[in-house]
C-alpha cells in the first residue's frame, strides 16, 4: 500500500542531513576545481562562467517551484478530501432516518463505527486493519441499502441514504490512493537532487576562480537549498513530519455521535 520510493521509506530528519552533505561536497568539490584553475583562463572565461551559473541556478528554482506545487496541491487536495468526507458521513449519519426503522439502530452503530476509525492520529501510520473494517462496514451499509430495494421500499427515501454511502465509499477510495499511494515519482527526486547538485558545483568552482566567499556563505547556501527540500519531502508525506492534515473535523464529528448515542441510551433509564 505505501510507496516503494525510497525518498518516501527514508525518514525525514536523515532526508535533511543527506540533502545538506551533498550539498556541501558539491561546492566544496567546486571550489577545489576552481582553485586548480589556471588564472589566465579564469579572465577569459569568467563572464561566461557566471552567466552559466545564473542559468544553473534559474533551473534549480524551477525545478523546485515545480515540485514544490505539485506536492503542495496533493496537501491542500487531502485536508479538502477530509472535509467532504465529514460532510457526507455526517450527512449519511442523519439521513438514516429515511430507512425503514428497525434498521435505523444497526445503520447508527455502524456509521458511528466509521467514524472512530477514521479519527486517527496523523503522524502515526495507519493501521491496515483499520482500512479493512473500513471497507467492511461500506459493505454492510451497501448491503442495507440493498435489502431496501428487495423490500421494495420508497426510492425517493432510499436515495437520500444510498447517495452519502454512495459518496463516502468514494472519498474513502481518494484518501487512500491520495494519501498512501500517489507520491512524488522517484525520477523527479533523482533529477531535483542532480540539478542541485551542478548548480552547486558551478558555484563553488565560481567561488574558487575568484578566489572569494566565505564559509558561513557555503553553509548558509546548504541549509537553504536542504530545508526547501525538506519541506517538499514533509508536503508529500501524509503520516510523517510537520506539515500534517489537521484531523479535527473528523474528531469533532466523532464526539458529537458519541455524545449522540450516549445520550439516546441514556434517555429510557430517565423515563
């Protein structure tokens, strides 16, 4: 279920160190190369070896917005996938009343069952199992709904029920896919790192022709370049680092069936 992109099984803190020590290697390898070069070459050609660094750079950007996005959009699509899917849990939730009432308790219990499975804590991975009685209580659902329409009950009615079950069978499958399966490919990591990589090795060789640039530069420029890949890396990843979908809607829906249900089998014992 979970990608086999080692940019995704490696965790994130050693993600970062990795970043910055190539980094560092690459323009220290850049400036040794630069303070090897002959200085006659280095006033014919250093106009040109700026200009060539200007374009490395503008490319590394690139490259950089453009994972960046494509990340960032998978971020915002999981926290919009989460609210859609309170929305029609909820929605499926209160609409049971249309269902014929001696399966109305049954239909409660298991939506309320859904719903405490779906509010888990983010940054621990999900549990497989959990997926599987998630899919098993669709089942159960599905299988109300279609028990109605051998007992030939009102469409009307039955469809305000059938539809949020519908719907909620079909945000199960997004979040899944979106938050477990669909990842940055591993070509585009291999080829952000790779451009990187180049543009830091022009910069130090730039850095060693003139002979300039100081030490807190170099390390500054490491840690820029590794904390935005960092950040790339955190957007991607649905269960590991800061940047976590905020599952607060699910669990207030959670208390409020809980307090729901507390309540209805609390009522016959204060008659």
């Amino acid at each position: 279920m979970y990608s086999g992109n080692i940019f995704y099984v490696l965790p994130l803190p050693l993600i970062y160190l990795i970043t910055v020590a190539l980094v560092l290697c690459a323009l220290a390898l850049g400036v040794f190369w630069g303070h090897r070069h002959p200085n006659k070459e280095v006033a014919d050609g250093e106009s040109s070896i700026g200009s060539a660094v200007a374009a490395t750079l503008g490319l590394v950007a690139f490259v950089l917005a453009f994972t960046f996005n494509m990340a960032a959009d998978r971020f915002n699509e999981r926290k919009a996938l989460l609210l859609q899917e309170v929305n029609t849990i909820q929605a499926a939730y209160l609409n049971v009343g249309f269902l014929e009432e001696m399966e109305r308790e049954r239909a409660h219990g298991l939506i309320a069952e859904y719903v405490d499975l779906r509010d888990f804590d983010p940054s621990i991975p999900v549990n497989p199992a959990d997926i599987v009685r998630s899919e098993e209580i669709q089942r159960e659902l599905w299988q109300l709904v279609q028990d109605h329409i051998a007992w030939d009950y009102n469409a009307d009615y039955l469809r305000q029920f059938a539809d949020p079950v519908n719907r909620m069978i079909d945000l199960h499958r997004a979040r899944v896919v979106l938050g477990l399966q669909y990842r940055i490919p591993a070509p585009l990591w291999l080829a952000l790192y790779f451009i990187t990589i180049l543009a830091m090795l022009a910069i130090g060789y730039q850095l060693g022709i003139s002979r300039g640039g100081s030490t807190q530069v170099v390390l500054a420029l490491a840690l820029t370049f590794a904390t935005v890949i960092l950040l790339i890396a955190d957007l991607d990843r649905a269960n590991e680092g800061v940047l976590l979908v905020d599952q607060a809607p699910m669990s207030n829906l959670n208390q409020r069936l809980k307090a729901l249900r507390e309540r209805k089998s609390a009522a016959p014992a204060t008659r």
